[in-house]
C-alpha cells in the first residue's frame, strides 16, 4: 500500500543630504491632510481658472469655500461613513448626506457668492443666473467631487485595515496551531524515553546514567532551540542521532540501525523537530515489538536545492505490523501533515508505502 501526500504545487567626508523617512511621513496625519488639501485647492483652482482664464479669482474663490468643503468632508468621514455606510444603513447615510450637501450648497450660493466671492473678487459678473436653481444644483455636483474623493480614501483605508487585521488574526491563528502541534510531539517523545529509562533502572543498568546525559542533551534543544521558527539543519540532524543513541542503549543488539547524512549540510535551515517523528516512528511501531534482526534505513540527502528525508524499517512480528499503520493513519500523520502545509507549503512532498513486510517514509522538502 503507498500513500502520497504532497502540496499543491511540484516539487568620506563631506556633508551628506538625505531624504526624509517616508513612514514618519505617512505616520504624520496632520502632514498628510495639509498635504491633501493644498493638492485640491491647487488641481481645482488651475482647473477652474484655465476655465475662466482669471487664476487669481479661480484660487481666491477656491480658497474662501474651502472651510465649509472641509466641515462637510470631515463630518462625513468622522460621522455618517463610520455611524451608518459602515453599518450598512445606507438609505439613512445618503439622506443625510444629501441633506448636509444641499445644506452647504444653499450657504454657498445664497450667503457666499452674493456678499463675499462676487463683490470683492468677481464683480463684474455677479448677475441674477448665479442665484438661479440650476446654478444650485451645480454647486452641489461642486461639492460632490471632494465628498467623493475623501469618501473613496476612507473607505479604502477602512478596507485596508481590515485586510492588514485579518492578515494579523490569521498568522496569530497559524502561530498558535503550530505551537501545539510541536508541543504535542514533546509529551510523545518524552514518555517513550521515560519508559526506556525506567526499563533500565529496572535491570540497575550501567547504561542508565549516560541515558539521563542524553536525555539532558535532547531536552535543552527541545526548550531552548525547538521554539525557534527554524534551526540550523546540523543541530536537527545531531539531535536524531542522540535520539538514535539513547534508542540503541534500549534495545542493544535487538535492532540494526543504519544512519547517513550526505550533501551539503552547512548553513541549511530546518523546522525543528520535523524530521524526528518519522525517526521514532520507526522505532515505535517498527521494531518495539522485534526480539531480533529487526532494522531500521535512516537516509538524509541534501542538495542545492532539495532535501530528502527516507526512514524505512521492518515489521515482522503482528503487533508490529497493525501498528505501524498509527503513522499512516492516525494523528502523528496529520499532524506532520499540517505542520508541512503551513510550513512548506508548495515545496514538500511526502509518500508513505506500507507493505507487508516494511514500512517506509520519503519526505521531500525544497529550500
């Protein structure tokens, strides 16, 4: 029987000038608003004055209906987005907002063209059209440009916020989860080299000090280096080989243990404890159960490019051979299966046989 589970993608001196930071910048509200407006005013007042070909009078007038552009842009975006288009009252939010313009619009046409703008900048073409409804009805379309404006920048900010907090969530989700899968091979490991030890202080065996100097060994990787996010491939490979050793102290000349480690190991970087499992694997339900000529194959290629991981053991006896397939099958296979998907996901591939007579793993992972 073979199973195959992989991703979803195959395998001097002198004075020095620089510019400012820009994340001060964008951290700076205050700037970015000035900012903003200073950009309005001028893109509308060149607008508006290559229209009438006066400029003076183009920015003048933009420059007096500024501060009621800006309390209907600010009260929309403090208020009426958050208080009802945020809370998807929409009727209520474009009503109100129709109000407030139209509101603003009637200042500015029947107070601020009439006994401001037209007398002191324009005139000569203050005339009885500029009071007219339709002249009305285009301020409000006036007005309508920066509402809309600001209104697309809040909400894309608001947007973006969300995504930049969900984004948040869910790496704190991811974190979380593969802390518990790690720590649920500790508790594993550690009861299986308990018993070992027990087992030995049993038969008041000489080898049961050097098991506790091992023993000490793998848990300090285990508390201090397994909690990084990765480890230098040398270490991960040299705690299997202790792991290997505190193993063979248990079951001496019982099991044939065959391990090598080729390629170009130096400066590699691994998740840690990602390999082990298939290691204890196969002592756990390879050849617990053997009373002799059991063996277990521990092979690790590197290349530039790859790492390939193969264990295969025998599994000779019954016992043995029903629960071999608890790695096949059950948790431990899920869990390194989960740990792959949000560790490695697209660059592993993993493929299990399960035969009658042994049981291999080959794990495959791209750097």
């Amino acid at each position: 029987m073979e199973i195959k589970l992989s991703s979803a993608n195959t395998l001097g001196a002198g004075t020095t000038w620089s510019l400012p930071d820009v994340r001060n910048v964008t951290h700076n509200r205050m700037l970015l608003h000035l900012l903003f407006w200073t950009v309005y005013v001028v893109f509308f007042g060149l607008l508006y004055g290559s229209y009438i070909d006066d400029y003076y009078n183009a920015f003048m007038v933009e420059l007096v209906e500024l501060p009621f552009k800006m309390a209907l842009v600010y009260f929309n975006m403090y208020y009426l987005l958050p208080r009802y288009l945020l809370q998807k009252r929409y009727l209520e939010f474009f009503v109100y907002l129709l109000l407030l313009m139209g509101a603003i619009g009637a200042l500015m046409q029947f107070v601020l063209l009439p006994f401001l703008i037209h007398p002191i900048f324009c005139p000569t073409t203050c005339t009885e059209d500029n009071l007219t409804f339709y002249r009305f009805i285009k301020n409000i379309v006036n007005i309508n440009y920066v509402v809309a404006i600001t209104s697309v920048i809040a909400l894309l900010k608001n947007w973006y916020s969300h995504q930049q907090a969900a984004r948040n969530l869910t790496q704190d989700k991811l974190e979380a989860e593969l802390k518990f899968l790690k720590a649920q091979i500790h508790p594993h490991f550690l009861f299986n080299t308990l018993n070992s030890l027990y087992s030995l202080t049993l038969k008041k065996s000489d080898n049961a000090p050097e098991v506790v100097l091992k023993l000490s060994g793998l848990m300090d990787y285990m508390l201090y280096d397994a909690n990084a996010a990765t480890v230098p491939l040398e270490k991960e490979l040299a705690y299997i080989r202790n792991y290997i050793a505190l193993e063979q102290v248990r079951y001496g000349e019982r099991v044939d243990v065959q391990f090598t480690a080729t390629g170009s190991i130096a400066g590699r970087q691994i998740a840690p404890m990602l390999l082990l499992p298939f290691v204890e694997n196969a002592f756990k339900h390879g050849v617990s159960t053997e009373t002799k000529g059991a063996w277990i194959c521990i092979d690790v290629k590197v290349t530039e490019r790859k790492l390939v991981l193969l264990v295969e053991n025998c599994k000779c006896g019954d016992k043995a051979s029903n629960s071999a397939r608890d790695m096949a099958s059950g948790i431990g296979l899920r869990n390194l299966q989960r740990r792959l998907e949000l560790l490695y996901e697209g660059r592993y591939e993993l493929e299990i046989e399960d035969e009658q007579e042994s049981y291999a793993a080959r794990l495959e992972i791209l750097f």
